[in-house]
C-alpha cells in the first residue's frame, strides 16, 4: 500500500499557492497516486460554516475569538479529513494549516507566538505535516494578485502582509527540514517545476 504523506501549502495571500496546489494533484493523479485535497479553513461540512464566519462576518472579531475559530475548524479537519486519510495510505494536499495560525494570528495580529504553537498541537494532536511549502512573494506582487475585491482576513492592509510574510520566513528558519520556501515570484511552470523537484524526495 502507498504510505500516506502529508503536505500543507502556505504563504500569504495572492502567493499562488491554490493554483500550485491543484497543479500538484493532477501530476501526483497522474503517477497513479491516491490524493485528498483539504483546505483550512473549510475543508467540508462544518469547516464550511465556520469558513463562512471566518471570511465574511461584517461585525466585530476579536483577535483571541479569530483564532479559536481557525483552530476549532483545524481540529475539525484533522479528525474527520486528513488523518483518515493519511491511515487510508492517501497523499493528503492540505490548502493552510498551522503555520497560517502562527503567521497570521502570531506574527500578524501580534498574539503570543508560543501559545499559538501550543494551540496548535492541541488542535493537530499532534499530527505534523510531512513537509510544508510556502510560496513567497513581495508584498506589492501578491496585493496585486488579491485584487480589489477582497474578504476580511484580505482587508487586514499591507503593514499586517509584511508581518505574515516575515513570520513564514522566520518558520522556514526554524525548521528547515519540514519548511521549504520556494520563489513564488517566477511563472507558473516554473514554479511548478520547483514543486515537483522537491515533492520528488519524499515519494
Ligand atoms: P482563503 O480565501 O482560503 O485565502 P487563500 O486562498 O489566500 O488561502 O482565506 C483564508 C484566509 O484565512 C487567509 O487570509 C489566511 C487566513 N488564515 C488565518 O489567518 N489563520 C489560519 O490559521 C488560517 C488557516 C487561515
């Protein structure tokens, strides 16, 4: 039986990531592998609901109640989606996942990074990406990317993205092994490329 993987994709918002995501399962479908795709937040069911608060609530969200949402639908995720599958022997393509939470809600929103760590673990029990990619663009390219129209966590202005871009590059320092960084600025292929080349490792 394949043995199950798992991988998360980050990086701040308009870096690529979804677009690489989606490329990635078609190559690894192709090869004949058995993938799942989730995201966070909103994998499915639930996840949905609270992905609805998440992005479009219009009224006051405190920083504290942000993050207990985005663990809560965390922990929805990893019980009900990614470790069944990952026991199923599946290749698990999680859209965000921990990392989000420390960059966005730690490095972001100013919150205690190591309580956030600490969060997580409750949220995962335990469970850790096998590897974890974060597309890293500048600021103005993934603004740009984000358009106009734009969802509350998107409206947080660029002082907020240069702080999230800043905390994946501080992860990515701390765990080397598990958190590679590749240059989202390049075309799409090219990136792409860049995926496949270090997915290859750890078929
Ligand atoms: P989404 O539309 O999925 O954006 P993207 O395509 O960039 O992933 O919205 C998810 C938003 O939620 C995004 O702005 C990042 C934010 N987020 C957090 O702030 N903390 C988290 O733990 C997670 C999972 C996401």
């Amino acid at each position: 039986m394949q043995k199950g993987l798992f991988i998360t994709f980050e990086g701040a918002d308009g870096c690529g990531k979804t677009t690489q995501l989606n490329l990635l399962n078609d190559y690894l479908i192709k090869k004949g592998y058995k993938v799942l795709l989730t995201r966070e937040p909103g994998g499915k069911g639930l996840g949905e609901k609270i992905r609805e608060i998440l992005l479009n609530y219009d009224g006051e969200v405190s920083d504290r109640c942000e993050s207990f949402l985005f663990l809560a639908d965390r922990a929805q995720n990893i019980d009900v989606i990614i470790n069944p599958a990952i026991k199923q022997g599946k290749i698990v393509l999680c859209d965000r996942h921990t990392d989000s939470s420390v960059a966005y809600q730690g490095y972001g929103r100013g919150l205690d990074i190591e309580q956030i760590k600490i969060l997580n673990n409750l949220a995962t029990n335990g469970i850790q990406p096998d590897l974890t990619l974060v597309f890293d663009v500048d600021i103005e390219t993934s603004m740009q990317r984000v358009g106009s129209d734009k969802d509350r966590m998107e409206n947080s202005g660029k002082e907020f993205f240069n702080r999230v871009r800043n905390g994946y590059l501080e992860l990515a320092k701390q765990s080397p092994d598990r958190i590679k960084v590749i240059d989202a600025t390049k075309a799409i292929d090219k990136v792409h490329k860049n995926v496949i080349e270090i997915i290859e490792t750890y078929l």
